[in-house]
C-alpha cells in the first residue's frame, strides 16, 4: 500500500504550493486526484504510456475502456486531435472550459493506453479552478477518469475517492463537493451529425441549440440492454454507476410511481430485505417504509444530478438490499440523471400505471 496524501485546496484561489506539488508528481508519473466540476477524476500524464497504465490499476478499469484527456488551453486539441471538424470550434467556444467532452480523430502522438486502442480521443476543458491549475503546472494534458474503483458510483466528494483509492495513488486534492455531480457529457465529433454518447452535464437542450442537429446514441438512453459489441464508447458495455445494493426503477406519472414503490417496498420488507427509497421532495413523506432519501426537487433536476452519486454511496453504508427508484423527468439534466439510474438497475426498470 503506497502513502496516499491528501491535501485541502481552495476550490476557488487553489494554494499555488500545493498545485507545484501536485503538478511535480503528474510530471513524475504519479497518479492525483482533483475535482472537477463535474466530479473527482484520477490524472496521470496523458503522453506517458507507464503512467497512464498506473490508472487503469489503481481502478481495476478494463484496458478496452478509453481515458478523457484534460486540457486547459485550445491548442493542445490541435495537437492531440488529428482533424477538428468545423462545429468542434464553434462548441468549444460555447462550452469550454465546462462539461462537455469532444470525440474527435487522434493525432498520432497520443499514446493507445490513453485512448484504449481506439484511433479516437475524448478530450475536455474542465472549468474547476483547481483542475485547470494542475494542468497547467504540469504542463502537460491530463488523462483523468472519475476517481473511483471500476463499476463503482463516480466521487462527488473527496471522501468518496477516499473510500475508492486510498492507498493506491499519489495525492488527494480535496476541494469539498462537486458542483454538478454527474459526469460531462461525451460527444462523438466523428460522426455526422454529431452524436450524443453519455449524456452528462451539458444537455442536449443547450447542443442543440448551437448544432441544430444531434443524435444520441441508443445505448446512452439505456432504455434497454442495446447490442453494443461495437460500441463506439466503450463505457457503454461496462456496468457503471452501481451502488452494491440492487436497484429498480419505476417510472411513470408519479402518484401511479408511489403506488408502485410503496407495494414493492413492502412486499421486500416481508421478504426479510432491507429497502432503500429514492424518492423526491415533492413524494418524500408519502412513504411510511424503507429508508428514504430524497434527490430534491423534481422541479430542480440540477440538484437531482448533485445529489445521485452521494445517495448511492449513502444507501450502500446504509447497507441497504434494495433501491427503489423513482423515475424523474428527462429533460435538462433529467436525462444524464436517468442514464445512470437505468444503468444503475441494470435495466430492471417497471412502468408503473
Ligand atoms: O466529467 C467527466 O467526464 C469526468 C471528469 C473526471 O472529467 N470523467 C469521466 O471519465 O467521467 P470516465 O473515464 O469515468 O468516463 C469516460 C467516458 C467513458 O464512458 C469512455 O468510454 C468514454 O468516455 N470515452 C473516452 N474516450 C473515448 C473515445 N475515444 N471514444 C468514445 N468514448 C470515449
Ligand atoms: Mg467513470
């Protein structure tokens, strides 16, 4: 077990001292988690072949599943990517630095460990304060995954990478809880018209609005298990997001999901289970069973999205059997929300009516 630091930073005005530490050991080959405003990511130099593998150890993440590469100036793209299509410019004015990754061509000097031996990279600009200071101390861009073991619920907070990784990297930045709490949005630049592969933190809404025209990616609505052998994402065949406990999904108009959720809960109750609720602030106290957390307001979506990861991880300290879920709606970020909690349920999803 190696000596993991873990370091308070100031989310908004980071230490420099503590950033040159962080940055030297990035350098060296080390492996950091930081915050970015989507969640923690574990960053290791994108251009050094040994230290990007160190990631995939430390996750247990399959070698096929492609890393983001974190930048934090435009001319990197230019350098990791082999071509960028004209609306890559156009996008990465409207949302960078911010949540929305780019798939685009990759030039020759990015090495295959960073892109999983796919001749493409996924490359971002975060918008945290602390993430961008790294990158550029370190000089160099950063490959950075969410900062959690392998099919495991992504880090909101830095006691979630804690929990995750302690013992198995470098440095720990902890700038307190993330501000948008799901992952960016991964979009495909080499498809035409661009496609949608993880919805995330920037919506479709807001991609629409510049691109005029976007697909998404059937796998991403994970509305069922999809045939997804030749995913052009590999995360997309990957379990992911899950807490321990086994989730369901019920969705619907909501009194026909109280109802549902309600008899469930009961019947696992008798059944000598432990239940857990997911439920909303609008539904909260019409359950009289189970453990219940609310996600928020489903008026609110953006605390639904900031919430999720946390009440996982919470249900699973809990050591709740089950999760009963419910369904909100899917706009905005509604539909990253959804993404995980279909997945979550490993597509045990009931339609209540
Ligand atoms: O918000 C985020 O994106 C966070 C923070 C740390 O930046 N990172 C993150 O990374 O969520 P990760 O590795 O957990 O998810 C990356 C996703 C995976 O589903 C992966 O398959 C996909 O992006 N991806 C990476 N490179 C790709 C590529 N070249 N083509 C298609 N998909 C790719
Ligand atoms: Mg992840």
């Amino acid at each position: 077990m190696k000596k993991t630091i873990i370091l308070k930073i100031n989310g908004e005005k980071p230490e420099l001292e503590k950033i040159s530490l962080a940055a030297e050991v990035i350098r060296q080959g080390g492996l950091v988690a930081f915050p970015t405003e989507t969640v923690y990511g574990l960053g290791a130099d994108a251009l050094n072949p040994k230290a990007v593998r160190k990631i995939y150890t430390a996750k247990n993440r399959p070698l096929d599943n492609p890393i983001i590469v974190h930048v934090a100036n435009k001319d990197d793209v230019y350098r990791l990517a082999e071509k960028t299509p004209k609306f890559a410019e156009k996008l990465m004015e409207h949302f960078w630095p911010g949540p929305l990754t780019l798939v685009l061509k990759a030039s020759k000097r990015v090495p295959r460990v960073t892109t999983g031996g796919l001749d493409t990279i996924a490359i971002r600009m975060p918008s945290h304060k602390v993430a961008l200071a790294l990158i550029k101390e370190a000089e160099t861009p950063i490959a950075a995954p969410s900062a959690n073991l392998a099919g495991r619920p992504s880090p909101t907070m830095a006691e979630h990478v804690i929990q995750d990784l302690y013992g198995r990297i470098d440095i720990i930045l902890d700038a307190g809880p993330t501000k948008i709490g799901v992952e960016s949005t991964v979009l495909d630049l080499t498809q035409d018209p661009p496609q949608i592969l993880r919805p995330g933190g920037t919506t479709y809404e807001e991609l629409k609005r510049i691109l005029g025209k976007i697909s998404i990616h059937p796998a991403a609505l994970a509305r069922r298990e999809v045939q997804i052998e030749h995913a052009r994402s590999p995360g997309m065949k990957h379990k992911h997001y899950a807490p321990k406990a086994k989730v369901i999904l019920v969705e619907g108009e909501l009194n026909a999901i109280i109802n549902e959720i309600k008899k469930l809960a009961k019947q696992y109750i008798r059944d000598g289970k432990k239940v857990g609720i997911l439920a909303t602030d609008e539904s909260l106290s019409m359950y009289d069973v189970g453990i219940v957390r609310s996600l928020g307001s489903r008026y609110n979506l953006a605390s639904a999205a900031k919430n999720l990861f946390k009440l996982f991880r919470e249900f699973d300290e809990e050591r709740v059997d089950i999760i009963i879920a419910e369904g909100i709606p899917q706009k905005g970020l509604g539909l990253a929300v959804m993404n995980r909690l279909r997945r979550a349920a490993g597509y045990n999803i009931i339609r209540a009516r």
